[in-house]
C-alpha cells in the first residue's frame, strides 16, 4: 500500500486517462425509476455499432472495474457528479475505439508481441506510462529498482490493489501501441509530391496587386427577383448534403422562483430572538453554534480589520461573553458572541515536510516522522531533508512556505505555528498528510478575537415553497397545450426563457441547477407538447417544446429563408453578369468599363492565392484565386463573389524568390497535417462508416 501511495503522487497525465476510464453503477437505480421505460427501442442496447448491438450490462461491465482503478489511484470512494458526468463521457470513446479498431486489427494483422510489451515496460526506452509512474519526483529520472521491486511484489500476488493497479497498466499500454502501429501504417501511406509542395510555394509567394470593379447585389431590387417552391425544392435536393444535422430540440420554459415570505423571515427573526437567552448562558459557545447555527463554528482568530465592520467595533471594545445582535445580514439573522480574546503574531514564516499517509501505512509514517524530526533536532539540514522526502510542491524550495496569515493553512497547521514560537520542531496531522513543521519566525503579537456567530438564514418553509408548486401546477394544469401555454405568458407579463439546440446528452441549461431530467423529457416528448411542473433547485419549471430536429436531413421548411437568400443571390448576380457583359463590348479598358457601369475602380494591395479577404470589402476568396490565374492587364470575366459581381485585372505580380525554400517549407506543412490526419481524420473516417448509434440519452 505504501508504495501504491508513492505511485499516486506521480501520476500526473495517467491521471487523465484513468479517470477518463472509468464509470460509476450506481446509475443502475435510478435507471430502473423512470416513469417511461427506457428499453423501448431495444432492451437495454447502449449503442450500435456497425451493426454490433452492445448492451448496457457489458458496457457498465467493462467500466466498473475502471471504478476499482480509480479508486485505487485517487484514494477516493466518492465522486462529484461533474466528475462522473466526465468519466462517462471518455469511457464512451474510449469503448468506442475498441469495438472499432478491433476488426481493423485483425484485417491488417497488427499486434502486439509478449516480448515487445516487456521490452516497452523494461527495455531501454519504457513507455511513457512507465517513466510517468515510476520516475524519482526529484530528479525526473526513471527509478527502475522502485519499479522491478513493485513488479516482483505484483507477480508473487494473486489479487490485491497492486495487482489490480498494474494489469491496468499493462492493458493502457498495449492499446496505446496497437493504436499507434495503426497510425503509423496511415502515415506511411501518405506524402507529399514535389508538384504539390511547389505548387503551394507559387501560391503562398507570388504577391499581386489587383483594380476590381465591384457591382453589389444591392443594385437589383428584391422586388424583381421572383422565386418559387419548385425551385426552392430543386435547390434542396441538388444540396442535401449540405443540410446534415444532428439531433436537437429548441424549449421553452418558465420558472417560479421559490423567495422566502415574509413569515419566512419572520419565523427566523423569532427564532433568533427566542435562542438569545440560552446563547448568553451558554459556556460552551462553540458547541452551542455547531448544533443550532446554519454555519458552523469558526475558530479562527481575528484582527479588528479582518472583522465585518458591522462588529468590529463592539467586538474590540467587549469582554468575552457579550453578545452583539439580533442583527441582519447576507439574508440571515445573526448573534455574534465574543468567545475569546487572545495576543498572537500577525503572520509566521515556517518551512514543512508532508509525509502522505493511509490508515494501512500510517504507523510506519509517523515512525519515519519521528525519525525526521529527531535528525532535525540534532542539527540536519532540514531544506535537504524536505527535497529528498517531502511530497508537497514547496519540496523543491527546501519546504520554505514563505510568510503566511492566520486561515492561509489548514486550521491544524495553523494553530500549530501560531500558537508555537519560533525555532520549535512539530509534527502535526492534516488531511493531505503528516507534516514535520518548523517555525522560522513570526511577527509581533496584536490583539486578536475569537467570534461565535449563530446564523439563521432566511429560506422558504414547507408552506412557501407548497405555494410556490401550488402556482407552478395550476399553470401547467390551466395552459396544458402549446397555445395556451404562449397565451398565458403574454397575458400575465411573464418572461419566457429558451433553450436552443439541447442535444441529446446535454447536462446544463443556464439558470437552471442539474436540469439533466429537462433535457431528457424533450427528448421523450412531442413538438408543442408541455411539461408537468418539475423542480430544479429553488426553481419549479413548466416547459415545451419549441422545436423537434432528428438527426439526419434539415426539414426544407426549416431551411427553406436560407434557400431563398442563395437563390436570390443567384439570380441577382445572373443580371448583373448580363449588365457587364453587355457593356463590356464597347468598353476598351477597365476605366471605360467603370465609367459605363458608373461606378469606381477599387483596388487591393499585396493578394496572394491563400488570402481569403479583400481590404475594405470582407471575405472574398474567389478573387485572389481567380487573380492568380490572370496574366498581368488581363481583364477577367465576371467572378461572383460573396458581395456582388467583380470584374478584375492584376496591375503588378512580384516574382517570388527562394521558391526551393518556400516549397521544403510547404512540404513541411503538409506533412504535419498528414500526421494529423491519420491520427485523427482516420479514426473518424472508421467512426462515420460504423454508423454509431448512440443510446445514452436513454440511460443517463
């Protein structure tokens, strides 16, 4: 265990990676409490791919052993729902990989050798994982006997946490190189020609200034563009590709915020007024404030300047006992005793060793605690002491803490060198560990007071938040259909919110605390359905659905304004190239033709083919193409662009220079996004040929 401790405090990136493994089973419960079965579709698939059906059990099989790893690894037994919600995220792609590059493979007979595995653990060059786990934090070299002892330890055992611990070890780094054979095979498949890489350096060097004309659309009234619904639906199936989307919904909700009532406040008045007796006869003030304050005791010793300046005062000028209050503040009643007056330093200058501990190693640390301390006290060098053994961050500074306030530390920490005197040696526990602390110095000693407050805060009762879904249900009663529902907004002054575009497995409506049940109604219900009253914080919610997107093809109603605007723009820019066109005959040059169209001549300094806007118009990246291929004083044809229709000449074209350095450059370049690409766009490419099908929606 002691040497699973040592391995935790080095893990740094495997960090990442284990807790991006694993996934917690207690979902399983509220799984099985859904008022709408969610085995509708097929019993209890999580996820199709390539036609494989993968059920939930062997997918919460395969990551409730990461749960033991992480475990393991964090010394945690509970994680936060941000964490988990992370966990479940990273276990998903990391399943996926699998099922997919499995039969990939297999096809191109990629493996990974016993010898090979070893050799990446043990040989001459470890894997990364290995020199992240089994490093000396100090020096940053691998320590091969710390990691040849934790292997023969792990081979003499049959089950045990280091076992565990290093099977999955050995599983992260034979997937990690299975998975780069892949990409290597990808990679070697892929170079660049001389006849792209020199092409680029011509397009990249070559620098041209250009004269255009430019004839907005703006010219052509929209009243004389006339388009229909065949030509609409024309336009959508000629460009269905570029309608794809995925799954969304568009809600619409309002919300009935639970505030306290005056009975409220005036319950928690009465009830601070009623207590004060017993707060004033009361000897034990800290007790007394953790079992009846909404806010526990705080035993840190204050300065008149660190105090809230509404006690301050009275609080400096006090004997111990006297109370101050009821008074009102934060939305709480208070009473603020003065529980202790003491005279301590300012601040203090201590340096520290932490020596982590477990409930199975904890007698050997503080045994070598001990021993510390005792070789301190006969006069080693502590700064030497603290880099060789310490596992804290200020290690590497001989454990120098520098100066630091009281409440800066934990409370332990602190009241051990505040309540101590310089030159004093103390071992003192701490939830991140066993600390050996000396005390370099402190300042003078001030004036400083203990204070026990007794806070009631001001909240909704039973009564007001009964009120409050009392309210929430009749709306949604009265307004249970999607008319009725906008109507009612309107006629009491409401203000609706929206959330546009939740997807699937969305977790986080702004306003709204853990809306994640929201998100999964929309999904099980109709367009223009509206929702029971449901409850999210201090927030009852009443919702619809605005708008219902499946994944696959945009309705063309849906897209049908942005088919009108592309459309219109064509046609516009059909006239415009008839305008120049026609006038073009009688012009003799760029000027002439300016002057025909009445308009100006425009021109644009230093283009090249890889610029994508001109100066003073916006986004044009047909232009500099189309420049690049002119001949000097050649006039173009007209060129639609994203503004109108261009007429252009190239007034001047630099000749590049040093093109055979410009071109190794660009072939550089190229094979960056190369390697990019078959790390990436490959896997990807499998992603979209597998035809994933992803369930989690009905699970999570």
């Amino acid at each position: 265990m002691a040497t699973l401790e040592k391995i935790r405090n080095r893990m740094g990136l495997l960090v990442a990676i284990i807790i991006g493994m694993a996934l917690l089973a207690f979902v399983i419960g509220d799984l099985l409490n859904q008022g709408r079965s969610m085995f509708s579709k097929s019993q209890y698939e999580i996820a199709k791919v390539a036609g494989k059906s993968i059920p939930y059990t062997e997918f919460d099989q395969r990551v409730n052993s990461f749960v033991e790893i992480n475990k393991i690894q964090t010394g945690q037994t509970s994680l936060d729902e941000s964490t988990i919600d992370n966990i479940r995220d990273v276990s998903w792609d990391y399943m996926i990989e699998e099922f997919i590059m499995s039969d990939e493979y297999k096809k191109l007979g990629i493996a990974v050798t016993g010898d090979e595995l070893m050799d990446m653990i043990q040989g001459e060059n470890p894997h990364p994982i290995i020199r992240q786990v089994f490093s000396d934090p100090q020096t940053g070299r691998l320590n091969r006997s710390f990691m040849f002892d934790f292997i023969q330890r792990t081979l003499q055992e049959e089950t045990s946490e280091r076992k565990t611990f290093w099977l999955y070890i050995e599983n992260e780094i034979f997937r990690q190189r299975r998975l780069a054979k892949f990409n290597n095979l990808i990679r070697q498949g892929l170079y660049v020609t001389s006849l792209q890489s020199d092409r680029k350096a011509q397009e990249s060097s070559k620098k041209m200034d250009i004269d255009f004309i430019l004839q907005r659309f703006s010219l052509i009234p929209d009243s004389l563009i006339s388009i229909n619904s065949n030509e609409i639906k024309n336009y959508y199936n000629e460009h269905l590709e570029n309608y794809r989307q995925e799954a969304s919904r568009d809600i619409k909700f309002v919300t009935f915020e639970v505030i306290p009532s005056e009975e409220d406040f005036m319950a928690a008045e009465n009830w601070i007024n009623s207590i004060k007796p017993e707060f004033e006869a009361t000897d034990e003030t800290k007790q007394f404030v953790n079992l009846q304050s909404d806010v526990p005791y705080d035993s840190r010793n204050y300065t008149k300047d660190e105090l809230p300046e509404t006690i301050a005062d009275y609080m400096f000028n006090a004997t111990v006992g006297d109370i101050y209050g009821p008074y009102f503040e934060n939305n709480a009643y208070k009473l603020a005793k003065l529980a202790k007056i003491d005279y301590l330093p300012d601040s203090v200058k201590a340096r520290h060793i932490l020596l982590q501990a477990t409930q199975e190693n904890s007698a050997q640390v503080i045994q070598f605690a001990d021993s510390l301390k005792e070789m301190i006290e006969k006069g080693a060098d502590f700064a030497e002491l603290a880099r060789q053994y310490s596992s804290d961050g200020s290690a590497q500074e001989g454990g120098d803490l520098g100066w630091f306030e009281e409440g800066d530390m934990v409370r332990s920490f602190s009241d051990s060198c505040f309540y101590g005197k310089p030159g004093d040696i103390k071992l003192v526990g701490s939830q991140f560990g066993l600390h050996i602390i000396e005390i370099l110095a402190q300042s003078e000693d001030v004036k400083k007071v203990q204070v026990g407050t007794l806070v009631r805060n001001v909240e909704p009762g039973p009564e007001t938040d009964q009120g409050y879904y009392i309210r929430a249900s009749e709306f949604a009663g009265v307004n249970n259909t999607y008319e009725k529902f906008n109507q009612a907004i309107e006629s009491h002054n409401l203000i609706p919110r929206t959330a546009p575009g939740l997807k699937p497995l969305d977790k986080e409506i702004t306003g709204l605390e853990s809306p994640r049940l929201l998100v999964k109604w929309a999904y099980n219900a109709d367009e223009h359905d509206v929702s029971n009253v449901m409850k999210f914080g201090n927030k009852y919610v009443v919702a619809t659905v605005e708008d219902v997107k499946e994944k696959g093809y945009a309705d063309i109603e849906d897209v049908k304004f942005e088919i009108q605007l592309e459309l219109t723009k064509q046609l516009k820019a059909e006239k415009l190239i008839e305008e120049i066109n026609a006038k073009s005959g009688d012009a003799e040059n760029m000027e002439a033709l300016a002057r025909s169209l009445k308009t100006e001549i425009l021109n644009a300094a230093s283009v090249n083919f890889v610029s994508r806007s001109i100066t003073n118009i916006g986004i044009e990246p047909r232009i500099p193409a189309a420049a690049f291929a002119l001949e000097t004083d050649e006039v173009s044809d007209p060129i639609i662009g994203n503004n109108g229709v261009y007429v252009i000449t190239v007034t001047a074209a630099d000749k590049p220079e040093n093109l055979e350095f410009v071109a190794e450059r660009e072939k550089m370049a190229y094979e960056r996004s190369y390697t990019s690409q078959a790390n990436y766009a490959s896997f990807e490419a499998l992603k979209r040929k597998a035809e994933i099908v992803d369930n989690r929606a009905e699970f999570f």
